[in-house]
C-alpha cells in the first residue's frame, strides 16, 4: 500500500487545486491580481525564461506590492515551464486559464510556443500581454499587446540607416530557419527594394546546429559589404569567430534586435570587435538613464547575486507597463478595462525606453538604437532610431 | 464483480466532463491519447521484449497525417483522418520494421532513436507542406455533422477510438496471429520450432504499434490544435516508455495507469519550473527500484491479497 500511495496522493493534489470561482473578473479579488504565463525554464531558452520572469516581472511587482500594490491591491505571478514545447504551452495556458484564474498572460516567450496559444486566448477574451518574440503574427489581435519591436520594424530601421546615411549597397543575410529568421528576411528584402536594392546572398542555419563554416564561405563568395545576423547567441557568435578564422574582414557584420545581448558578445569574445548591431535596450549595467539606474538598484535589493542583463530589463519595463494599465484601469479592473487603459497610455515616461504611446495597434515597442562593439561592449552610434 | 467495476469505470470516464473542471478535461484527453501510444509501445516491448525510443517519430508522423488531411481534406470526418493518420503511420513503421528488427536490444533501440531525429528532420525539411520550424494550426475537424469545437467533444472523440484500440489490443491474444506473438514472446527459438515465421510476426507487432501511435497522433493534433517540431523531442519518446515501464511492461491496464501517471506527473511538476526534470527524474528512479513490475503488477499482488479475505503478508515486490 506505501508504495503506490504517492502517487495516489500526488493525483490527490493536482485533483484538489481547483480554487473557487471568484465573482470578479477572473484572476481579480479585492486583495489580489494573480497573473502568470508558460515560459521556458527548462530547454534552449531557459536562460532567456527565467529572467525575464522571475528576475524582471517579479522583480518590478515585488516593488510595486511593497509599495501598497495597485488600488489596494497587490499581484502575484504563477509560471509554468513548457521548455519551449508548444503542447506544453497550451497545456500550461490552458491550466493558467481555467485552473488557477490568471487575469491576464504576461510575457511568455518563442515564436512556436505563443502561436500555439494565440487562438486559444483570443476566444478566451484573455489578455496577452508583451509576447517575448518578434514575429508579426501576434499584430491585429483584439487581446494581444506586443511586446519586442516587431521583425518588420526593426528590419525598416537597419536597413533605413545602413542604405540610408552610411551609404551601403550589398547586403547578404545568415538567419536561423524558422519564423524569427524568415520574418526578418522577407522584411530585408521588402525595405532593401524601397533602395533599388535586393540581398545579393542569403544562407539558412538550422535551429539548434552552430557549424556555420559551410554558410560563411557562401556569404564571403558574394562579397557583401554588410552581413546581417538573424540568429540566436550560439551560432551567431560561431559565424563571427569563423570569420575571424578565415581573415574575412571586408564585410561588416550586422546583429538583429533580439540578438544583439551581451551573452553573444561574450561567447564571440575578441572575434565580436568592431561589430554593429540594433540595440533594443540601453545597456543594463552602465547606462545612467534614470530608469536603468533604478532597476539596477532594485536588482541589488532584491536580488544581489543576479547580475543585471537585457532579458530582466525586459521583463522589468512588461511589469512596470502591466502595472500602467492596471493602475489606469482603476480599482474596477477588468479584461476590458485593462485594454481600455493600455489603449490610452500616451507619451509615457519608464525612464528606460523613450516615452511609450501604445494606441489601437497594440505595439509597446517601436524603436531601436545603433551600436558598435568596442573594447567587448555595445558603444551607441545613434540616439533612438524611428521605425513609422 | 468484474463486470461491475467495468460499468462503472465506464460511467465515471462518461460523465467525467460534466463532473471536474474544464481543465482537466484537456488533461484526461491527454491521458488518454498517451494511453494509446503506451499501448501501441507495450504490443512491441510486451511482445518482442524490444524497446522503441522512437515513439515520439511515429506520433509526429500520425499528427501531421491527421492534421494536414484535417486541413487539406476538411470534408473527411475525423475518424477517417484518424483512420488513414494510422495506415500512413503503419506503413512507415513497415518500412522502418523490416531493416530495424534484425538489430537486437541496444541496436534496436538505437536505431529507433536515429528514427526519432530524423522525422523531426524531415518535418522541418518538407516544410512547403508542414510549415516547419513555424508549427501547423490545426482546425476543428468534425464528425458528421458535429465540429470538435470544444474540449469536452474533443475528449468524447478520443475515448471512443481508445475503448475501441484497448478491446482489440485485450482481444489480439485470442487470435493466431496473438498466439503467434505469445509464443514469440515466451521463447523465439521454441516459437520457430513451432513454424511460426518469426521475422514476419516480430514487423507485424511493429507495424501494429507504429499503427497505434499513428492513430495516437492523429487525435494529439486534434486535442492540442498545434504542431511543431518542438513537440516530438527524444524526451517524450523517452516518455513514452517511463509509462510502460512505470505502468507495467506487458499490461493493457498498465499501459493506461502509466500514461495517467506520467502524464498528471508532467502537467503538476510544470509549476516547479527548472527543478522539474529533477523531480521527475527521481520520482521515475524510486518507482522502479519499488514497483519492478509497473503499478499493474503491485496492484495485482495488492488484489490477491485483498481476495484472500484475511490480512497476510503480500509477496516480495521487489528481487533486487
């Protein structure tokens, strides 16, 4: 009997945690607001995962309920891992949802595992806030605020300011093959044509292979002057350290929003020198924006032995603009309210990104600034470059 | 007594949506389709005393024959899709059988490793057709005139293709070809002996549960909606045997208590985040090292004792 009692009692408990129905709107009591998402704490984007939530979102909310939390009350997070698997994702969701009542999704992360909820929370009428991916397949959702500044977008920044005023005419393209790669290269060739212009060379790498040698030579046979890398960190810094490798130095090689982190800058170590990239977030550890400095300094309250890094920050400005919208909506939140409320921050002022208008199209993030890799950190080029 | 416990079992499976929230309807569609795989897995490594690590291959295969006839073909009612999810799924299992079988133990279990690696591959090659990296959307198929819209018909459409695999698998050992596979199963050489072709049976207990994955993967695509690459890693093969194992090598029931098991385990250990794989790894140690025979053997020796009437020590559970 001992031995199949366990299992026995671990059914028990997973039977036993249907919580009550509240007669609010789901996930709001008068003392609490309980919001959470699948995410990636186990897998490739683990890192990534547990950053962005528990270090970045929690991070800000711990400040927020310390400070009296938002009319009266305070918000608690619930994450589940999905390791990047999309069945795990809707399986989490779904639980999220019916389960423990979330009001909202904040800030779940990859392409494969959003898309698998997308539908899901949209018939729900459950809001997805900041989806930690780039693709343009969240955009015209009624319940969908993105988060990441779209492929498209940035792709319009990069390539208005290399064509643009750094006069540059061959581009080619090393990208990762799945939506975040291809979303990217449709955009490229898109605004490279409002040049005249069109990619001379394109090379795909597999998600999760990091030999990119055999890609390498192929790009430096078509001797473009610019290389975009649309990758994840491994591969992306592998691509550069070939290139040093090889004595490829006539190109300028050129990271994508997602990729430009200092975890790629790390693994790339001296081979990363005089690369240039778009940056979405001013860089956590040394800039003085007002914003940056106090979150490096509720990181060192909260979380002393976490060093600060871009995903955090990421999911620190997804709780401060979640608190936003709750705070506007009022003591009477609901689903509606909330997308009322973020529908109507204008000129918004986080200390961290320029000041955020979200209207009806739903994208909290539009910008991205130059930078160049120097003595291993990103040096800006530019102030924040627009992308409408 | 037996009948009995049947109906009733049958009555709480029936009126399982009406009685447990929403959410845990999903799961026991869940439940249920890695029931399926379980037993198409247990036909082989019951029969062969072979071990497939390429379960989750076959599923791949069955989930997106189900959704791309749900997708391309929207007028065939699901349980044909499924139907032809399986054939497809079992001609491949045919092509794989008949190289694979002539490997033995650790080869075998190589060799359907490698398969595993390589349908993901192929998924993301033929990706004009799958989508690839990008995953596959899949709508609401439909049975006559009734669209599988919602949780609870999705999950009256896996139970009755399962009650329909289990009373077959339940039923293969009273047929030649189950006799046949019995007594491959209890000695080859004395079952060769016997005139049974022991190639053609070893294929054929493949091909059948390649066909019960298949079919497995039809109903997976059904009840998540989504398919990726992502989905069918080396881990949910991997799964996919815990189950037999900590349900019960050989045993229809235990091929369903170890997918209920593994598959509450799962979803409840979401919540512990990056210690899961820890937990679930121990958790899988202790029940083999106290349950070698699955939970259908212990509750087997817990019965026995039960019948006898009196209390009296139960035999040893474990010869380690």
């Amino acid at each position: 009997m001992a031995i199949r009692a366990p299992f026995l009692l671990l059914l028990a408990l997973v039977l036993a945690t249907a919580t009550p129905a509240s007669a609010q709107s789901p996930g709001v009591s008068d003392k609490e607001i309980v919001i959470g998402s699948s995410n990636s704490f186990s897998g490739p984007l683990a890192f990534t995962g547990e950053q962005i939530t528990k270090f970045g979102v929690d991070l800000y909310l711990k400040v927020v309920n310390e400070a009296g939390g938002i009319h009266g009350r305070t918000i608690r997070t619930i994450y589940y891992d999905d390791g990047y698997r999309p069945q795990d994702a809707v399986a989490n969701t779904k639980k999220l949802v019916e389960q423990d009542k979330i009001f909202a999704v904040i800030i779940p992360q990859g392409s494969p595992p959003v898309v698998a909820t997308l539908d899901y929370l949209e018939e729900n009428k459950v809001p997805l806030l900041f989806p930690y991916q780039s693709s343009p397949v969240t955009r015209r959702k009624r319940y969908v605020f993105q988060g990441m500044t779209l492929s498209d977008r940035s792709s319009k920044m990069m390539i208005d300011y290399l064509a643009g005023p750094r006069k540059l005419k061959k581009f080619a393209a090393l990208y990762q093959d799945d939506e975040y790669g291809k979303s990217f290269l449709t955009a490229f060739e898109k605004d490279l044509g409002r040049f005249g212009l069109k990619l001379v060379a394109a090379e795909s790498v597999k998600r999760g292979v990091t030999d990119v040698s055999a890609q390498i030579a192929k790009l430096q046979a078509a001797r473009p002057e610019v290389t975009f890398l649309v990758l994840v960190p491994g591969p992306a810094a592998q691509a550069l350290i070939e290139r040093q490798k090889i004595g490829w130095t006539d190109t300028l090689m050129v990271s994508t929003g997602p990729l430009t982190d200092e975890r790629y800058l790390a693994l790339a170590g001296d081979a990363a020198e005089g690369v240039e990239g778009l940056s979405l977030w001013p860089d956590p550890l040394l800039s003085d924006l007002p914003g940056v400095k106090l979150y490096r300094e509720h990181m060192q309250k909260y979380f002393p032995k976490n060093e600060p890094n871009r995903y955090s920050i990421a999911g620190y400005f997804a709780g401060m603009l979640f608190a936003e919208g709750a705070k506007r909506a009022g003591r009477n939140l609901t689903r509606e309210s909330l997308i009322a409320a973020l529908e109507s921050i204008k000129g918004y002022e986080s200390g961290i990104l320029p000041p955020i208008t979200i209207s009806t199209d739903h994208e909290t993030q539009k910008q991205g600034f130059w930078v160049r890799v120097e003595k291993g950190r990103f040096k800006p080029l530019t102030d924040w470059l627009k992308s409408e | 007594m037996r009948r009995a416990a049947l109906a009733t079992g049958a009555v709480l499976v029936l009126a399982l949506p009406w009685a447990v929230p929403r959410y845990f309807v999903f799961l026991a569609s869940l439940i249920v389709v890695n029931s399926i795989v379980a037993i198409g897995l247990n036909l082989l490594s019951g029969y062969t005393n072979q071990l497939s690590f390429g379960h989750a291959g076959f599923l791949a295969i069955g989930a997106y024959a189900g959704a791309l006839l749900t997708i391309h073909a929207p007028a065939l009612p699901a349980p044909a899709a499924l139907l032809a999810a399986g054939l497809v799924t079992a001609a491949v299992g045919l092509a794989l059988g008949i190289p694979c079988l002539r490997l033995e133990g650790l080869y075998l279990a190589m060799a359907t490793l490698a398969f595993g690696f390589v349908v993901v591959e192929a998924i993301l090659n033929l990706d004009w057709i799958t989508r690839g990296n990008d995953g596959l959307r899949v709508p609401a198929a439909h049975v006559g005139p009734i669209a599988l819209a919602s949780d609870t018909a999705r999950y009256y459409l896996t139970v009755a293709v399962a009650a329909l695999l289990i009373l077959a698998a339940l039923n293969i050992a009273r047929t030649r070809t189950g006799r046949a596979l019995l007594a491959v199963r209890e000695s080859e050489i004395a079952a060769q002996a016997s005139g049974v072709h022991l190639a053609a049976y070893k294929t054929l207990a493949f091909v059948l549960s390649a066909f019960y994955t298949g079919v497995a993967g039809g109903l997976f695509a059904l009840v998540v909606g989504f398919l990726s690459p992502d989905s069918f890693d080396v881990f949910l093969s991997v799964d996919f045997v815990a189950m037999i194992i900590v349900g019960g090598l050989g045993s229809v029931p235990g091929s369903v208590l170890g997918a209920a098991v593994i598959t509450t385990l799962n979803d409840s250990l979401a919540g512990f985040q990056n210690y899961r794989p820890l937990i679930f790894g121990a958790i899988l140690i202790v029940s083999m090292l106290f349950m070698p025979g699955g939970i259908a053997s212990a509750l087997r020796k817990l019965s026995v004792v039960g019948t006898a009437g009196r209390p009296r020590p139960g035999p040893p559970t474990a010869i380690i």
